[in-house]
C-alpha cells in the first residue's frame, strides 16, 4: 500500500510544495541554519521544524512492535499531502518556500520522493565529524527521551540487536533512527540525492564552515537559493546537547513533545501560537536550566576508537566532494 508521501508524489499537488529542502544531518546546525533563513523577508520556514513528510516509512504506525515491522514504525499518524502543505499556507507569492527535516538524509527514500513532487528542488545538506556527531546525536536521543542506554558505547554496540528489532526502548518512536552506524553513510546518503537532483541543485555544507565563519556560510546558501544575500544574518541558538534531569518535570515534558496527556496537545499548539520566537528564545535558557544538564565529556578513548572506524568514510566523502576533511577533521594521524 502506498504511502501518503508516496501518493502525493504521484499526482498534481493542491498547494505549494516548498522550493527547498534542509535534509539534515541533525546537530549539526540545521536548527540555527533554519531561525536564520526564516529572519530573511524572502524566505519563508513554517513554524514546525521537523514535519518529515517525505521520510515516513512505507509501513506506518500500525503493525506488530517485533523484528523487522517495528523497525518500519514511524509511531506518527499518516499525514496527507494537503495537511503537510497546509504548514506553507501562509507563504506569500514572491518568497522561496523551505523545510528542514534531518531524517531527509537518512532516509533511504526521502530523495525520491521530494524529486517526485518538486524536481527542481534545491537540497541542503550539513556534514559533521563522525565521531563528535554521534556523540552529540545520542546525547539528543537521550534528551528527546526515546534512548534509554545512557553510555554511548553501550548505544552504539546495540545497532545490530536493534536491527533485528530487539533491545528497542518503549518510548522509541522510530526505532530504526537508534541504529547509530546507519547515520554515518555520507556518501551513500550523498549520492541517493545526487541520482534524483542534478549536482548544482545540491549543496553539501560542512558543521565546522559554519561554526567558525557562519556569516559566510549563511550568506552561501542565501546565494545558492537566488535570494539577496546582503541582509545581516545575526546568528541563531544552537540546539545545545544535553541530558536530562531526572523526575516528574523530564516526563511531562516527553509528553508534550509526544503530543500525549489531557493537556499535550492543546498547550503546545497554544504555545506555538501565542508565544513570538523572540519569547521562546528568551525562555529557552530558563528551561534549559530546570529540565536539563551539562553532559560528561566525551570518553577519549571511544572517539578514537569511532575516530578510526570512520576513517575510510572520511576519505571517501573527501574524495567525493573534492575537499580534504581528513585534514580538516584531524584524521590524517588517525591509525
């Protein structure tokens, strides 16, 4: 059975179908890089981050939670290709229309599908030094709650139980996303975009450019979308790395996030639509501060050990898009 994204790729689409596409990966400034571009009056970004229309699963949310079905869950309802399209409503006609949704890139059949429904599309995408990106992309399942395994190495050698659809948390809504080594296939991922899109709709940044020159780099992608790239670009918050304290506070917020509860739903929209982005960033430290905490610094040795794991996928993304970030990275002294 087809898929809402799958149908909505297949027929004449009632609305507009966004010029662009943040892909991901997470945590690496996909959040900050979509504040910024939605502050430019050219560009328009919904209020949800995240929608993942084009990444959902073929198998949906129903099905038996065991072995290889449970991996396919999404655990989010079917959307229609009118509902997602209803987040771009408010558009006006001259600006670029864009999304950013990090399992874009993961996935192993958004490319297709956004080519299906807006061929020429342009596609953003953000790489990360292997090593530091897991650390930090499990630092963000643990405070989004759906990872339970709170020692990275641990985490990490739980891919292949997870794979056949054991050891999966209850609250993991998409328990595939917890197969860490799954992420770190830059040129595969690569290269599922580039058979759909040709390369020049197709930007690869890189996590390090954008924090240590980030008003050029916005400025490069405000280029590559064909808007005027002369508007100062104040940096957005970054989305921290965290853990999460534990007690009753750290559950009713998974709840609100899950949508969940008498009051989830309705107090989120509530928020969503009463409080300014402005508002928002400024409580964001407060709450940052009662739910969450710093995280323990990275174990040496697992980084060196992932640190020469990945070497060969450094290598061969630095031959695929013709820059050396074994330098860059620091992985020409890695064994």
């Amino acid at each position: 059975m087809a898929t809402s994204a799958e149908e909505g790729a297949a027929r004449e689409p009632a609305g507009r179908v966004p010029d662009f596409f943040i892909v991901g990966h997470a945590k690496c400034g996909t959040t900050a890089l979509y504040r910024m571009l939605g502050r430019h009056p050219e560009i328009f970004m919904p209020d949800v981050k995240e929608p993942q229309y084009f990444a959902r699963n073929p198998a949906g949310s129903s099905g038996p939670r065991t072995g290889a079905a449970l991996l396919e869950q999404t655990g989010r309802r079917e959307e229609t290709l009118e509902q997602y399209l209803s987040l771009f409503a408010a558009a006006a006609p001259g600006q670029r229309v864009g999304e950013a949704s990090t399992f874009y890139l993961w996935s192993t059949r958004a490319a297709e599908r956004i080519a299906a429904a807006r061929p020429d599309a342009r596609i953003i995408a953000i790489l990360r030094e292997p090593a530091s990106f897991l650390r930090s992309l499990h630092l963000q399942m643990l405070q989004n709650e759906v990872e339970v395994e709170r020692d990275l190495r641990t985490a990490l050698a739980l891919d292949e139980p997870r794979r056949q659809g054991r050891m999966i948390p209850p609250q993991a809504h998409w328990p595939a996303a917890l197969i860490y080594s799954d992420r770190v296939r830059y040129v595969e991922q690569l290269r599922r975009y580039e058979a759909v899109f040709p390369r020049e709709q197709i930007q690869v940044l890189i996590y390090d450019d954008f924090r240590s020159d980030n008003e050029a780099t916005v400025r490069s992608v405000l280029r590559f979308l064909d808007v005027a790239d002369e508007m100062p670009t104040r940096p957005a918050d970054a989305n921290p790395s965290v853990v999460g304290r534990p007690g009753r506070l750290s559950s009713l917020t998974r709840s609100v996030r899950a949508e969940s509860g008498p009051i989830a739903a309705a107090g989120r929209r509530a928020y969503q639509t009463l409080a300014s982005e402005r508002i928002r960033s400024s409580l964001a430290p407060l709450r940052r501060r009662l739910l969450w905490a710093e995280p323990e610094p990275p174990d040496a040795e697992l980084m060196a050990e992932l640190r020469a794991r990945y070497r060969d996928e450094v290598e061969a993304v630095s031959e695929h898009l013709g820059r050396d970030l074994v330098k860059l990275w620091g992985y020409d002294d890695v064994a």
